[in-house]
C-alpha cells in the first residue's frame, strides 16, 4: 500500500500542526522584471516544524491506494485511488514548475465539519503538485477531488502558477450532510499582483459568458479566455443554507462577503499585510488605510464597501530579490510599526509574544500581525519561467523559520533529494539538532529578539549578500544547464540537484558559523569589537533610549534614585 509520504513521516514523528496564519503574494509574467511568474508563502504555526518535502516522480500499477492523513493534525482520513502516474515535488513546487499556495480564512463555522472527508487542504495541495502539470490542470484536479472525496478542511485560499499564468481559487466546504465544497478560481491579469493572508478576498465575479463557467463545463477551462471558474452550486447553495436572500440578484452575489465576512481581526490581522504589500507597489493605496486597520463599512445586505480591489497593477516591475523582501515587512513607515510602539521594547523588537489580544480597564486591544513572524515554519518563493525547459526554470527559493531572519537559497524543482540540513525527518519541534537548518535559523533569530536593533542589521547585510551572490550564481547555472541540456537531460537534473543541494548545505554551515559569531559579539548584553593585534575585543554598551529610562522611572520611583 502506497501511502502519502510526508503524512505518513510525519504521523510517526508526531510534528503535526495548525497552520492557520500564513501569507501569500502572487506575481504575474507582466509585473515582474525577468517576465517569470512568481508566488510566495510563508507557513506560520508555533508548532510547525520547516523542512523541504520531496515526492519522487513515479508510476503505479492499477489498484494502488494512498492512506491519506490530514496535514494538520496527522488524523487518518482515508484511502484513494494513487494516479497512474505522479511527477516530481520539491516542496510546493513540481518539475513542470507549478507551484501552490495557501492561507486558511476559516469562514463559516457550520461548513467546517463534513463526515467521512477525505481530502484536506494541505493532501490537496501535495497530492495535486503529483497530478498537474499546469494551473489550470491544478484547478481541474483539485476541485475534482474535494467532490469525489469530500473536503475535510476549513475555508481556505490558493495560489497557483506555473510558467504563464497565476489563479487564485477560494474553497470552504458543504459541512455536515453534503460531500464537496464551493469554490470560485480567477486569473490574475497579466501585469498585476495580488495577495491573500487569511481572510477571504474574491467578492463579486463573472457569472457564465465569454471569460467564465461554471463547474459543469469544466472541459473548457483549457479555453485561454477563460479567465473565472466557479462551482455550479456556488450560489445556490448560499441560498438553500440562508447566507444569501433566495431573491437576491446572482451578479450582487460576494464568495467573501457570503462564506467568509471580514469583520476587524479579518482587517486589521490579516488583510493589513494585503495592504502593506500593496502599498509597497503601488502610490495610492492610502483611500484603504482605514479598511486594514479594521474600520469596515458595510451596506444593507453587510457586505463590506470599502474593501482592497483583488489584485492591483503595480507602478514597476519586480525582482526575485524584492519579492523575498515583501515577505520581511513589519508595517514599516506605517503608524503601526512594530518597531516603534512601546511593544517593541528598548531594542526596537518588531515582534510580539502571544496571546496577540489583551484587555486593559476593560477595553481591548490588539498587537500587530504584520507578514513577518517569529513562528513560520518555512516560506518560500517560487519562480516558474518560460523560456527555459521545465526542468530548468522552476526554482523554488526556499528558507526555514521568520522571513525576516532567515536566507532563501535556490532549489530546483527537477532536483531528485533534498539538502539533509533541510531534509524531512532531520530533527522535529522537541528535537533539537544543530544538523537541521530549521534550528539553526532559529538560533539566530531568537539571538536577535533579545536585542533586535542592534542584531538584525548584522543578519540583514549577510542576508541580502547571500541573496544576492545565489541569484548570481542561477544565473551562471541556468546557462551551463541550458547548454547541456539538448544532448543530456538527465545530466541537467542531476547537475541542478547536486547545485541545490550542496548550496542549501553550505547555507547552513555559514549560517551555523555566524550564530557563533553573533554571540561572541553580543553575549552577556555587551557589543563586543574584535581589536587586530590584541587579545580582548573593545566593548560598548550604549544606553537605553529616554523613554524607556522614563517609563523604568514612572513605574519604579524614587527607589532607583542616586543618593547625594
């Protein structure tokens, strides 16, 4: 019996998790500089431990069954037929350079329990990166498999690209007593970019004409000018539960507004990291300010007014480099900078502990969920390109733990293993292992918490070195691939795995040093200077800011005073 690889491992290793809080931005061929579609993802969960999972490429005799378990919790949910044949995954990428992601916005609570579902978001995901080679393929096998088996999982949101195109499909289930889910897909328009974190975001769509259909014409998604899929009960269904008037007009009809209303942690936790995406590509995003901070208008039906348009066409075209760099945003040059509030503590910390809501005399509050965060598990960026074969133009840049702290290296999603440092099974989250990346980057993340303005700028300028020096060196390896390519395809992958892994091992060797470094330097609370020549290094320990000295004094008295 063949069995879903990583849930099986993972089952055994007990590493399961929610990952309920993550990030997706997508990029179509005409916003980016090199013309190749991107998407991003960061996992988030405090008990998801990153690895690079890989599926080898595969055929299977007729009658193989696959025992799926659900990727959050490690619950056996079932058998399904295997596909008689499954291509290559590293991670969340194939080696047609199709690429999926996600973010859960859970939706309405009564939909999320279906009995004797089989398929879950995270087994949907992995076990069509196997099945599809292109993204309308994707949609097709997806929304295929949901009805057949039914859908165990919450509302969730998908980015799905490969070298052309780039969809966002959003998927809650029937709940109890009806298999399958609902779902629309929409095509991102060449030259825009878009995003999703948690909260529902396709609102009204074409109904049936040039450029849309519905599920029951699902032969036609091949169509290039299909552009909007949607299942056929979409609507209806709405209307048989009571989420939408039986007498409501169909074109009035929002999946967010319907499945999933926003109401303020919609906003302010999840769709602000939307907006500061957005606002970092484009000049007038400012009118929807109030929107992501959780201020939401609404009409006669509560659908919300002032919401974020889908997708934007952004004033310049981007790089892979700055791709990474959306994902590090903490509402900088916002007046929710997390490194600016009295949250952020002496050292400018742009991170809070959880719980994430408190309640002071009464009233509550909240601290900022910005799209860098202290528990991501892994991210990613994807990069599928066109004029390159498959096996050469899919690179999946990958990293473990916060975003922000952490290095994406070049994996090719030809590539036949995985770097042990990253590998699956290496360590888990209560089995720490300095042979594993997830814990080293950890190490140095965690260092950098305990004083953050001083630190993060040492992991930033190393950071964005490596960076830079791997899309360098991409370059060198897709021309030598290329060359190689007409006379030995097999060669190439073998090439583009031995580069992926030895540079993910290496990544890890450097960054395994460089914690060394940081807490020579900054241990004990000290800043410490090697001085050539001498044996003990200068050390420096720069004040507290003022207002952290007033707040110690407001709270403390006169009992810290100096007696004269």
């Amino acid at each position: 019996m063949y069995k879903l690889y990583l849930a099986a491992l993972l089952l055994a290793t007990g590493i399961f998790s929610k990952v309920s809080a993550c990030t997706n931005f997508l990029f179509t061929k005409g916003a980016t500089k090199d013309g190749s579609t991107m998407i991003t993802y960061s996992a988030d969960s405090h008990v998801l431990y990153g690895e690079l999972y890989h599926w080898p490429a595969g055929t299977w005799p007729a009658g193989t069954m696959i025992d799926v378990y659900e990727w959050d919790t490690g619950k056996y949910l079932g058998k399904i037929p295997q596909a008689p044949k499954t291509y290559n995954v590293v991670g969340n990428m194939n080696e047609f350079q199709l690429a999926i992601g996600e973010t859960t916005f859970g939706g309405r609570e009564e939909l999320w329990h279906q009995e004797e579902a089989i398929i879950d978001y995270g087994s949907l995901i992995y076990l069509t990166l196997q099945r599809a080679k292109t993204a309308r393929e994707a949609i097709l096998v997806m929304t295929e498999l949901v009805e057949k088996y039914g859908y165990a999982s919450e509302g969730e949101s998908f980015s799905i690209s490969d070298p052309n195109e780039v969809w966002i499909m959003e998927m809650i289930g029937k709940g109890a007593g009806e298999k399958g889910a609902v779902w629309v897909a929409r095509m991102v328009p060449d030259g825009y970019v878009c995003a999703h974190a948690n909260q529902a975001r396709i609102t009204t769509f074409p109904l049936e004409g040039k450029t849309s259909i519905s599920s029951d014409q699902m032969k036609k998604i091949y169509d290039k000018d299909i552009t909007t899929v949607y299942s056929k009960d979409v609507i209806s269904f709405a209307k048989l539960k009571g989420f939408y008037p039986q007498d409501a007009k169909n074109t009035e009809f929002s999946f967010s507004d319907t499945y999933a209303p926003v109401d303020f942690s919609g906003a302010r936790a999840c769709e602000i990291r939307v907006w500061a995406f957005f606002n970092a590509l484009h000049s007038n995003m400012s009118p929807y300010w109030d929107y992501a901070k959780g201020k939401i208008q609404r009409d006669e039906k509560g659908y919300a007014t002032n919401r974020m348009p889908l997708w934007i066409k952004p004033d310049r075209k981007v790089d892979v480099l700055e791709v990474m760099d959306f994902m590090r945003d903490h509402l900088e040059g916002t007046e929710l900078d997390m490194s600016k509030d009295p949250g952020a503590g002496p050292y400018a910390c742009p991170y809070r502990w959880r719980p994430m809501t408190f309640t002071v005399d009464g009233k509550k509050y909240v601290h900022e969920r910005a799209t860098a965060t202290q528990q991501t598990g892994f991210t990613f960026v994807s990069q599928s390109r066109n004029w390159l074969p498959n096996t050469i133009g899919g690179i999946l840049w990958f990293g473990v733990d916060d975003a922000a702290n952490t290095v994406y290296f070049p994996m090719y999603s030809c590539a036949t293993r995985i770097p042990h440092a990253y590998a699956v099974g290496n360590g888990s989250m209560m089995e720490f292992t300095t042979k594993a990346a997830f814990w080293v980057f950890n190490q140095v993340s965690n260092l950098a918490y305990t004083r953050y303005d001083a630190i993060h700028p040492e992991i930033r300028t190393k950071q964005k070195a490596l960076e830079t020096q791997y899309s360098h060196f991409v370059q060198i390896v897709d021309a030598g691939a290329n060359g190689m390519y007409a006379q030995n395809p097999e060669l190439v992958v073998h090439f583009l795995t031995d580069f992926s892994c030895n540079t993910g091992e290496e990544l890890v060797n450097t960054w395994r040093n460089f914690y060394g470094y940081l807490f020579c330097r900054f241990m004990d609370g000290n800043i410490k200077t090697t001085i050539p020549g001498q044996k003990n290094p200068k050390v420096e320990n720069p004040q507290l800011p003022e207002w952290y000295l007033r707040t110690i004094i407001e709270k403390a008295g006169d009992k810290l005073q100096v007696i004269e």
